[in-house]
C-alpha cells in the first residue's frame, strides 16, 4: 500500500461512514505519535474535499515527565505549521487512577475521552476521531477473548460508534451529552496496518513523537502486541488478518442479535430503573440460552454504564441460578451487582437494594373499624369500608366477584367489632375453598406474596381476633354466605386520592 493507496482507503471509509460532514467540524485526538499524526496528515489533505472543518484536542496525561511536555509542544507546533486549529490541555492521571482505583492505562483513557468530548461540545462538533488502526484491532479482540467477552467485545471496534459506548464512568462520565444525544467516535485509519501507516510515515518524511510506554510490557495490551502476536504467527503468518476478518463477521452477527434483543427486551423486562432491573421469570426463561445471556449481559451494561467488560463465567453463573434457582436463590455479577430470583420475577440490582413495595394497603399495628362507613389505612392512600345490606338486597353477582379488594361476609357471624391488624406469630385461618385449617405463614408462602410484604398485608380480624379475611386474598370459610346468612357485610378497600379524604 502506497501513500496514494492509503488515502485513497481513508477517503473510502471517510466516504462510507459520512466522518467528514459537510460544513462540520470534527475533533482529532492527536498524541503526536505516528498513527495520529498520519491521522491528521490525511485527514488535513481531505477536509477540504468533503467540507469539513478540523480542530485537534492533545491531552497531557501528567504522567511522563519532560517526554509529555515535549509532545505538547510538537503537537503545538504541528498544528500551526499545517493550519488546524489545537487546544491543550493536562490531567493529573495519577491522581485519577487513585481515586478511581483504576490502572494508570484505563485511568488515561478515561482521562483522554472525557477530555475529547468536553472539547466536542465546547465546540459544536458532533464527532471525534481517534488513530486506531488495524493492529490495534487485532490486539483489542485478542485481549476480549482472553478475559473472556461476548460479541460485543469479540467484534472488536467499529469504524463509527456512540461515544458513550466508551463508558467512561464517575465523573468523566460527566463530560459525555446524554444518551441519545451522543457524540460519534470515528476511527479513519481501522482498515490500515500499523506497518503501512508507518511506511507512510517514512515517505512523508514526518517526524512523529515516540511513546516509550509502547515498549513496557507491565501493560497487558503491550504483551500481546509484542509477545503473543509474533507467536501466533509463528503458526499462521496471516493471523492478523485472520482476527481482523473474524471480528467483521461477528460484527454482522453482533447487528443481527441486538436487534432481536431490542425486540424481546420489553417482553422479558417488567421494570428498569436507574437502580434495578426486574425480568419476567417465566418470559426470562422461555427464551433460547443465548438469549438469556444477552438480557442479562444488557441489563449490568444498562446499570453499569462504566463497566467495560463483562466476564463470560460471570453471566453464565447467572444464567443457571435464573433458569434453574429457586426462589431466594442469588448469582453475584460485577460491580456489586446482584440476580436475585423471587416467584415469578427475578431483580438484578445493587447488593442489599431493597425494592419499593407494590401498591398494595399495608397495616403496621391493629386499627379498630366502625360497624359501617370509611376508615383510612394509616399511612397510605388506602381507605376500608363497610355496608351492612339485606341477603335479599344483594345481587347475585357477588358470586362471581372478580375484585380481590372485596370482601362479601356474613355480618351477623363476623360481628360488629371488627378491626384491621397484621399477622402474628402461630396465626391460623380456614381458607375457604381450601379445606381445613393451614397457617397464615403457609398460605402467604404458597399465594406468592413476597417475603418483605407478609409482614404488612392487612388480616381483617373479629371481636375474638379469629381471621375474617386475608385482605386482597381468601376469606375464613367459618364466615363466608351460606343458605342462612340474612344480613350481608360488603367489605371494600381502595384505593383514594389521599387529598379528598
């Protein structure tokens, strides 16, 4: 590939991917080492063909001494050599991976895009561009297939995506536009081999800074890069190749999944909030093993926006407590996250999130009812009320009641000193349609009522404190219409607009 070949194939992808809009301006991340610099060589040659403007952003990592500072100015002066406007900045690197336990190499990444996007929108610009090239591909989906990553990492970068996707996190998280209004990170040069733009580098007779953190091999990307590339092509000279054409294949595939997954993902989610998201567990586990790792794998990305990669074990764990637990049963994900599996549901949310309980009428403590009329539950919008009516003034209905809030008894054998209370200890009922006697405790376990809720649902009990009715549930059989009853006790709780009460 000669200079006029790699042009060519950066102005083919510029092209393709719309990376120079017309009457725009796009930020160029520019270190000062080859792949960037080349970056802005071309990219300087064809801003003016398709229209668009430049602007470089150069961030000082504070890391490398009198090196960095010397970057800053080669950058500088680049910049007004060849007529680009540039904008410096520094970063206390060091200081941000302490205080974000971060390695110093993921620190100044974050450090970098944050950097690039406040400089974007400071400026108007929609897009950002960085030198990745085909090499670093290669390396970037090696390193997602040695810890372990899905398609979404195994398919490597892409030529254009949202910025946000870089999840920067905590406050550099700050500097990204909200979702949906995100700025586009371009990557010109993915297509072209490290050794071409260093070819071009040559034929161009630039003079790029070199980096000598590229050489130390405490970093992971470095090993694999100097180690373990050269290795593998000591079995297949065309390795490179053979990953970069792998992670374009399963880019397609990636496209395909996430578009039924955006499709399934409001069938099986019964709620998401910024704290939890709550599945279906039916739904959850009616759909094919793939599909459930990619609602899992979606849901810690959608509440851990920062989390870049996802280890496989970690969501196969999951899976199998989800399609095989019981209730109760927990899978730990990463970043404190949780899968808790309930009855029919199952939370994935922050170790010991408490969910909000469901609009349901609660009690707290015994709360005496008038022979007749409303009596709001202390508390909540709730209200109870009481109808005293003829057997013979009833509509027969009341047989096929549908309403679990309405309770239809008979007065004279439920009494007139009624009172709403929430169950105790050794609490025992005759459910009616059930057959003898079972333990409130067991009849709330087998209806399904969640654990944080028992201790709050509202028993309507008599004057003898014997159980009338498990409110929005069964009534005592001992009380229920028979062929004798003549007076009627109609009981509804609703709920009310607590400003008309």
């Amino acid at each position: 590939m000669g200079i006029m070949e790699l042009v060519a194939e950066v102005r083919r992808v510029v092209a393709e991917h719309e990376m120079l809009p017309r009457g725009e301006m796009v930020v160029l991340g520019v270190s000062g080492g080859p792949d960037s610099l080349v970056m802005l060589h071309v990219l300087n040659r064809l801003a003016p063909e398709f229209g668009a403007g430049l602007h470089v952003g150069h961030l000082h990592h504070g890391i490398r001494g009198e090196e960095a500072d010397a970057d800053a100015r080669f950058v500088e002066n680049i910049c007004q050599q060849w007529g680009v406007p540039c904008t410096l900045r520094r970063a206390d690197v060091p200081s941000l991976a302490v205080e974000l336990g971060l390695a110093l190499e993921e620190a100044a990444r974050r450090a970098r895009y944050a950097f690039l996007a406040e400089l974007a929108r400071s400026l108007g610009a929609r897009s950002v561009a960085v030198a990745h090239n085909a090499d670093d591909q290669v390396e970037t989906v090696l390193m997602h297939f040695l810890r372990g990553s899905g398609l979404a990492g195994l398919r490597g970068m892409r030529p254009v995506s949202p910025l946000e996707e870089m999840r920067l996190g905590g406050a550099c998280e700050d500097d990204l536009p909200p979702k949906g209004q995100g700025i586009r990170l371009l990557r010109p040069l993915l297509s072209v081999p490290r050794a071409e733009i260093e070819r071009y580098v040559r034929q161009q007779g630039l003079r790029p800074r070199f980096d000598r953190s590229n050489l130390d091999r405490t970093f992971f990307r470095n090993r694999l890069r100097h180690e373990l590339i050269p290795y593998l092509e000591s079995y297949n000279p065309n390795i490179r190749e053979v990953v970069r054409r792998t992670a374009e294949v399963l880019a397609g595939d990636y496209d395909v999944l996430r578009d039924l997954l955006y499709k399934t993902w409001p069938i099986v989610v019964r709620a998401e909030s910024a704290g939890a998201i709550v599945y279906d567990l039916v739904a959850f586990r009616g759909q094919p093993l793939g599909m459930q790792r990619s609602l899992l794998r979606e849901g810690v990305h959608r509440l851990r926006r920062s989390l870049r990669n996802i280890n496989w074990v970690h969501i196969d764990d999951a899976v199998a407590v989800a399609r095989g637990g019981e209730t109760g049963a927990q899978a730990t994900l990463p970043r404190g996250l949780m899968l808790t599996l309930g009855y029919d549901e199952m939370t994935l949310a922050d170790i010991g999130y408490e969910p909000p309980a469901r609009d349901r009428p609660w009690v707290t403590e015994r709360l005496p009812l008038s022979r007749e009329g409303s009596v709001p539950l202390p508390g909540s919008d709730w209200v109870i009320n009481l109808l005293r009516v003829s057997r013979g003034a009833l509509a027969e209905a009341w047989r096929n009641n549908p309403d679990p809030y309405v309770a239809y008894l008979d007065a004279d054998l439920a009494g007139e000193r009624l009172a709403l209370r929430p169950r105790r200890a050794g609490d025992r009922f005759r459910p009616l349609g059930l057959g003898g006697y079972q333990s409130v405790r067991d009849y709330m376990i087998n209806a399904k009522i969640p654990s944080r809720e028992r201790d709050r649902v509202p028993l309507l009990v008599d004057e003898r404190d014997r159980i009338v009715w498990i409110v929005g549930h069964r009534v005592d059989e001992r009380y229920a219409i028979t062929a004798d009853t003549h007076q009627v006790l109609v009981v509804r709780v609703e709920k009310v607009d607590r400003h008309t009460l």
